[in-house]
C-alpha cells in the first residue's frame, strides 16, 4: 500500500484527532492521546498478510471512511431504547447514545465502596483512580485500532470498585447506536476492582432500527486485585451493516476470577479481542462464547491467556453458528510461561454448520514452556447428523421443525449459563426467534 492511499484512508480520522488536540484536557490525559496520535498516524491498517487478521478482512471497514464524531449526533428518548433496558430497579444502568453518556435515560446506582460514572464525568472530577488506571492495562498504542481509540475516546464507563465490597447490584453498561450518520465512534471504558472485591457488569451493544452502517471501536480496560471476582456478560447485537471491533485487556492479580460470556448476535463484522494476563498464583478465567452468522457477515474471537504465574486456571469454551455465505473465525491461544507449573487448562471451540457455503477458520493454541501442567485444547465442525434428523422425521416432525429443535439446543447451552435472568431471557427469545420454524 502506498503512503499516499494509507493517507487517505485515515484522512477523517486524523482530522478529528487534530480538532481534538484544541480541546482542553489534564496533562496525563493530553499525554496518552498524544502517543495514541502519534501511533495512529505511523501504523497503517491491517490486512489478510498480518497473522492477527489472516482471516478477517476490514478492507469494507476501512474503505468506509467513517467520520469520527466528538458529540452525539442524534436525541433518543426513554422509549426508543426501552426494549434494550434492564427494568429492575435493583440494576444500575448507564446508557450511552452513539458512544456518549446520556445522563437522563440513565440509573446510577448507589452503593457504599462502588463508584460509577462516565468516562467524561470521573475526567472532568478529576478521579484519582481513573488518573492511575486509564492506559496502564492495555498499551493504547499496540493496533492502529487502539492507537485510534487512545487518541479519539472521550467517553465510556469507569467502575471502581474499592476492597472487599461486594456489589449486590448489577450494573449494565447499554451502547445505543442511532445510525443517523456514517460514524465511528470511540468508547473507552475502565473497569478496577480493589482486593476481595466483587460486581457484576452487562456490556451491551444494541442498534435502533433501520440506520446507515456505523462502527464501534471498544476499548477495555479491566483490573482485578487480589481475590477480586468480576462477572461480565457482553452482547453485541449492531446494526446488519456495522462494523463492532472491541478489545479488552484484563489483569488478574494473586486467586482473582475473572468470568466472561460473550454473545456475538449481529454486525457486518464483529470482532472481540480478549487479553487475560494471570499475574497471580491462584488466579483463574473461565471465558465462554456465542456467535450466530448468516448472511455474508463475519465474526471473529480472538482469546488470549497468558498463564504468567504458577497455579493458575483457565477455561475457554465458544460455540457458533453459522448460516448462508457467513465466516466465522476463533483463535484461542494460550501461553504457559517456563515457571507456570501446575496449570490447569482447557479451550474447546464447537461450530454448526447450517449450510455449505458457510466456513470457520478455527485455530486453538497452546504454547507450553513449563512440565507440571495439564492443558487440552480442541475443535469440532459440523452439521445436524442426518441419521438424528431422520428419526424426528419418523415422529412425524418436520425437517424444518427438526433442525430448528437441534439448532436451538446446541446454541441454548452456552445462553442457559447466564445467571442473570433479564438477560438470560432475552436471549434465549433471540435464539428461539432466529431458528424456530414457528413464527409469530
């Protein structure tokens, strides 16, 4: 590629980087976007060469040329977004309109030991914890995609959770995009946890109807000190023609749990990074994963463990589905350092194939440097068995109805795991609605 088409491709987003260096900001924060700038403009974007995105190609994304935004483009009121919100009012829950926090379709919930704002607000309070945690866990500057993110995010959620508070409520986390232009927007969210702390946290990406394409670029950045516990579940359900490409980067101190479900429903392309660092004896992830493609539409995991520590625990575990021309790729690597004895560890990706132009790029990993370990990995491809399709058959069951019951079960395995009975709900009447022959 030459400098002058890499150039161009960025053209927007280098303005909006240049129009936001006249804004005023703390030093610190001045400071990280400016090595975020600095890398963004040296870095082109990724392609097919590059081992990390062989399978994936943002070639649509980038050609798209989003304009990158530095305040809402659109209103949305309570209505609009209430099919998505939690209704219980034990929740707390932050909603956020094309990647900026909306202080009126919010709930902020109240807790001794818990802090929760915006992005925006703890920056502009001046918090000292965000000041020590914002850049620290995930190094900005490592992708072009989060060299853009450091140098544009303005927004997002900060959880503080402060040592040995445990937090009764849930608190979820609701990314409303409008599609009432061709943005990109930024969102940066810091989630820290003190020692012996615990809370749970929904990361939600939903799209209003209808809409132009639109991407969302996702930073995480997540903290957990010693014996902390931090249950998150993340959905993203964009817009058909959007682009989703979130990274999360987690640290994991001395017996600290780190349990995550993710739930890939819909986007042109939806790509979610997860980096778990284990930097503590006794520390474990238990990592589980959904994805539904049909149409052309890509998703892609990426899960990286980093067993840095001895006596750790891992477990990662996805299943997909996919439909009609769709892709979908998961890489799951898991490093085991040469003093990391006595790990435990197990990835396991299973894939149903619901026709034959659908395709899976799958690529379980381990790197084992240490003896004194038990580590598994595996995948499976496939299709309904025909012979288990012929016996429901024989019951007097439609094949439709047949595929439709064994397409259901195999997905519903990984839903039915979510304790949280709103979203639990919520996802299973997805699931039952996208592979039911019955339709309302």
């Amino acid at each position: 590629m030459t400098e002058t088409a890499a150039a161009s491709e960025k053209q927007s987003y280098l303005a909006a980087i240049e129009q936001l260096k006249s804004e005023e900001s703390p030093d610190w924060l001045r400071a990280l976007r400016d090595a975020g700038a600095a890398k963004f403009a040296q870095l082109n974007f990724p392609t097919r060469k590059d081992e990390d995105w062989r399978f994936t190609n943002v070639a649509p994304l980038v050609r798209s040329n989003f304009e990158a935004i530095s305040a809402p483009t659109a209103d949305v009121d309570a209505a609009a977004v209430k099919e998505f919100s939690i209704t219980d009012a034990s929740w707390g829950e932050l909603v956020f309109v094309d990647g900026f926090f909306s202080p009126e379709l919010s709930r902020i919930p109240e807790q001794a030991g818990l802090t929760v704002q915006s992005l925006r607000t703890a920056i502009a309070n001046g918090d000292a914890s965000l000041q020590q945690h914002l850049g620290k866990g995930l190094n900005g500057s490592a992708t072009i995609f989060g060299a853009m993110n450091a140098a544009l995010a303005q927004d997002g959620a900060f959880i503080h959770v402060e040592k040995n508070a445990a937090i009764e409520s849930s608190i979820h986390l609701l990314y409303v995009s409008t599609g009432s232009a061709a943005v990109a927007t930024n969102v940066r969210n810091v989630i820290a946890l003190g020692v012996h702390a615990e809370v749970t946290v929904v990361e939600d990406y939903v799209a209003l109807n209808g809409g132009q394409p639109y991407f969302n670029n996702v930073v995480t950045e997540v903290f957990l000190a010693e014996g902390a516990q931090l249950r998150r579940v993340k959905i993203a359900d964009e817009n058909a023609d959007a682009f989703h490409l979130a990274t999360m980067r987690v640290h994991q101190d001395r017996s600290s749990g780190f349990h995550s479900q993710s739930f890939l429903l819909n986007g042109k392309i939806v790509r979610n990074q997860l980096d778990i660092v284990l930097d503590g004896e006794g520390a474990e992830c238990n990592c589980t994963g959904l994805y539904l493609t049909d149409g052309d539409k890509l998703a892609d995991n990426l899960v990286s463990v980093d067993h840095a520590k001895p006596n750790c625990q891992s477990w990662l575990g996805y299943k997909g589905v996919l439909d009609d021309a769709s892709r979908a790729v998961f890489s799951g690597q898991v490093m085991v350092r040469r003093d990391s004895q006595q790990t435990n560890s197990d990835q396991l990706n299973q894939n149903l194939l619901l026709s034959d132009k659908a395709t899976i790029d799958t690529k379980p990993l381990l790197e084992i440097f240490a003896d004194d370990v038990k580590c598994t990995h595996g995948a499976t491809i496939g299709q309904h068995p025909k012979e288990i399709i012929f016996y429901f058959r024989s019951r007097g069951m439609s094949e439709a109805m047949a595929r439709g019951m064994l397409t259901y079960g195999f997905a519903d395995e990984r839903v039915s795991e979510v304790t949280l009975k709103p979203v639990r709900d919520r996802l299973e009447k997805h699931v039952f609605k996208r592979y039911s022959p019955i339709q309302d």
